[in-house]
C-alpha cells in the first residue's frame, strides 16, 4: 500500500490542490498518494486531465468506466 500523505507533508501548490478537491467534497487520496513522487505526479496530471476532458466520450461516462475497471481488478477508489 502507498501511505498518503498528510497536509504538512504535501508541496505547498499540491496542498492547496488537495484541500480544494476535499473542499469540494471529493476524495484526494489519489493526489495524496501520487504526491509521494513530485515528478510523477507532473507527468500523470499533465496526462490524465487532457484524456479525461477530452475525446468523443463524456468524463462522467470515462469516470464510470474507470470505477467499473477498478472495482473488476478488485481496486476500491
């Protein structure tokens, strides 16, 4: 398992990042977690947001999708 991060561990622009998906009442455990590598979480977002919004497919239906996959390979996100 990855530990998630707390708040007075995030990078100051991912903290602010996290508390405003948390503010929204979403879950930031993904931002918590890839924010172990700060690297990594640049190239992911660089690509998940541009596949993500864009396409012929809605988000909501490639977030559905995306939950459906994760819940068939046993993954609760």
């Amino acid at each position: 398992r990855i530990r998630l991060l707390a708040d007075d561990e995030l990078p100051d622009a991912t903290r602010e990042q996290v508390q405003a998906t948390e503010a929204s009442g979403a879950d930031a455990s993904v931002l918590r977690g890839l924010a172990q590598h700060p690297s990594f979480f640049d190239s992911y977002f660089q690509f998940y947001y541009p596949a993500h919004t864009g396409g012929i497919l809605a988000p909501a239906l490639k977030e559905l999708v995306r939950l459906k996959i994760a819940r068939l390979n046993g993954c609760f996100t």
